[in-house]
C-alpha cells in the first residue's frame, strides 16, 4: 500500500541557507501535518492543512512556512537556517482516521 | 512537551518478560494514541483508545486510559528483541486537533 513520502530524507545546509522539505501524503488523504523533532525529543507540531488551507498552527518559527498544493502534497519551506533547525521533520496524513506518518527528512544545519 | 509525560524515559527488559509505560497527560482528551518508532525512523500507530474506553487490546499490546487521573498506560506481553524502540503518547485534545506527543520511553529488550 502507498505511504507517506518525504523527499529528500537527508539535507545538509549551512547557517543562513534556506531549505525545503516535500511530503507526498497517501492518495484521498485531505490532510496533512508537520512535526519537528530534535535529538532525543518528542515530536513538536509545526502546521497541518486541511483541502489546501491551512488548518492548525502550532510551534512554527517565523522563518518557516508551508503550504498544500492542488495535487495535496505539502512544502515545508525554512529561510534562515539555524543550528537549533537541526531535527528529523515528519509529514503525516489522514483522511477520517489514524495518521499515517513518513519516514521524515533528517536535516542538518552546519 | 506540551502534553504527555512518559514514565519511565528508559526501559531495559529481557526477551519474554512484559513491559509497562505509562503516559500521563494536562487537559482532556478525545483519546489517546501509542506510537513506535525505531531509531532514526517513522512513527508507527500502534493503538487509539477513545475517552470514552478505559482498556483495549491489541495482539500482545494492552493500553488502558484513567481518564479521572489523566493517565494511560501500554503493556506489552512476552517482549521481544524486536519490540525494542521508543515508544509515546499522543493525544487529540478535541475534534481533530492536530496530536500531541509526550516524551518517549525508550525500550530496549535484550535477547
């Protein structure tokens, strides 16, 4: 069955570059959430999109944004970067039910 | 973390004994979730218990919810070496609000 995708799985970027994250969400999935996690952290929820608007925000710095296109996969855009942006960052989707998570993007800022 | 706190934050069993988590949480819920996730990976839904269930089972998972003292806790039975992972909460605090994790009990099961 298809699963959440995220590309690229692994991103290397100096301070002050920016980055962006992709998440392809399992088809007839309408919504889509984004999670941070640093090194031996929880997962904090950044902001979700529900029909390609925005549905929820939650601890997502200025110097990022996202958004939801017409075809549902979602970008995670990050200007700025800073050390403390190093984490794994999940895309999960759902439909009425459970969320389905990827596998994330490791990214690591130098 | 905003929500749940996980008890304890490492866990180490030997193959075939049961392991037990708790999660504790600060506001209601509409349920609690338990997910996996192997080092460097994806988390993986394990179980859901609404707030209206106090225990539910799932294969060698059992998950029971007091919502009177805002706590959960996940027994697994019979552990194996491959059970060994981190496992958190998750709660939806109404409707469909995004999930909120707690911190993670990191278990190891040794064979």
């Amino acid at each position: 069955a298809a699963g959440v995708i995220q590309s690229p799985r692994h991103l290397i970027k100096e301070k002050r570059e920016t980055a962006t994250l992709k998440c392809y969400p399992i088809p007839r999935h309408d919504t889509v959430y984004w999670y941070q996690q640093g090194p031996g952290q929880d997962p904090q929820f950044l902001i979700s999109f529900y029909e390609k608007m925005q549905s929820d925000k939650g601890s997502i710095p200025d110097r990022f944004s996202a958004q939801q296109f017409s075809d549902y996969h979602s970008e995670l855009n990050m200007s700025s970067l800073e050390l403390g942006d190093s984490a794994l960052y999940f895309c999960a989707s759902r439909n009425t039910g459970e969320l389905f998570f990827g596998e994330g993007s490791r990214l690591t800022v130098l | 973390s905003q929500q749940g706190e996980e008890d304890p934050q490492a866990l180490s069993i030997q193959e075939g004994e049961n392991a037990t988590m708790n999660c504790s949480y600060k506001t209601s819920i509409n349920n609690l979730q338990w997910y996996r996730q192997n080092s460097g990976r994806g988390l993986v839904h394990l179980i859901l218990i609404r707030s209206n269930e106090r225990e539910k089972h799932s294969g060698r998972l059992r998950v029971t919810l007091d919502t009177s003292k805002k706590s959960s806790s996940l027994l697994i039975t019979a552990s194996r070496a491959a059970d060994t992972a981190s496992y958190f909460c998750a709660t939806v605090p109404s409707g469909n609000t995004p999930l909120v994790f707690g911190k993670g009990t990191r278990l190891s099961v040794i064979a």
